[in-house]
C-alpha cells in the first residue's frame, strides 16, 4: 500500500516538505532522489537474499526490512525540508526493495502444490494488487494539501504490521 502511495502521491509530499523550492526544480531533484532510491537497494536486496539462503532463515530479514521501510516512512513524515524527505524516502525504499526481494521468494516456497501453482499464484497476485489499490485511497482520504502525516503514520503501521504477520507463516524460520 505504501509504495503506490508514494507512487501516486510522492511530488505533492515534497511539495509539503519543500514549499519553497520551485516546481521545476523539486521535480528535476525528485529524479535525482528516485533514481538514488530505486539503484542503491538492488545490490543490499541481493546480499541480503544471499545471507537468508545461508542461513535458511527468511522470516526475520523480512521483518528486519519491513521494520527499516517503516522508520523511513516515520520519518518522511518527521521531514521539514527537501533534504530530511528524500534522505527517509531512500530509507523507506531501500527497506521496501529488500522486502519484496525477499518476499517474492519466500512465498514462491510456500505454495503448497505444483498441481496448483497457477491458482497459488494467481492468489499471490491478487494479494500484491489489492493492497496496491488501496493505497492512492488511503492517501486521498487522510491527505490533505499540506500535510502527510496521518498517512505516513497509517502506512508505517500497516508496513510494519505486514512484516510482522509474515513472523507467524510456516516455512523458513
């Protein structure tokens, strides 16, 4: 939910954040910002899949990551200037890449048949896409013009809550 949140609604929070920095210009470093925040998990979401398969435990990294997404969204919503919002947004990507690595291959191991994978797997998706739209909705009804923090808070809770119900699936430790 959190990232197509942010998605949709990423320029308006640096709008709130940043209202004296021209439109152009947020919108030229909010590429800079992005391109930061999407390249530099790739490499930590690949070391830290490497050191769950040698551990064989998954679950705790999960959580590790969805614990770092939701410190960055607490403090986009802490944020006071341009700096401080894109500094937590890298933080909240960078938990959120490293999760959903992670979460794509801890529930590939959880499908129970291979007589059903094309079902389980149509589920999976359902269970990604869903949330997905809810997300631009809880935004529209808790956002206002200046202010992201009610949102910023009810994502973090719902990010942090989702890692700590995957504590709880079999599989993986």
């Amino acid at each position: 939910m959190a990232g197509s949140a942010l998605f949709v609604y990423l320029l308006y929070f640096f709008e709130t954040v940043a209202p004296s920095v021209p439109e152009s210009v947020l919108a030229a470093r909010m590429g800079t910002v992005m391109i930061v925040a999407y390249s530099v998990p790739l490499p930590i979401a690949v070391l830290v899949g490497r050191l769950a398969d040698r551990t064989g435990r998954t679950k705790p990294f999960l959580f590790a990551a969805a614990l770092v997404a939701a410190a960055g969204l607490i403090a986009m919503m802490a944020a006071r200037d341009f700096t401080s919002g894109a500094a937590a947004f890298c933080v909240y990507t960078g938990g959120t890449s490293v999760f959903l690595a992670l979460h794509a291959g801890f529930a590939m191991q959880l499908l129970p048949s291979a007589r059903h994978r094309g079902r389980d797997l149509g589920l999976l998706n359902l269970a990604n896409t869903l949330p997905g739209l809810l997300g631009p909705v809880i935004t529209w009804a808790l956002a206002t013009p200046r202010d992201f923090d009610a949102v910023l808070v009810v994502l973090a809770v719902l990010t942090l809550g989702g890692g700590m119900i995957l504590l709880a699936a079999r599989g993986r430790r």
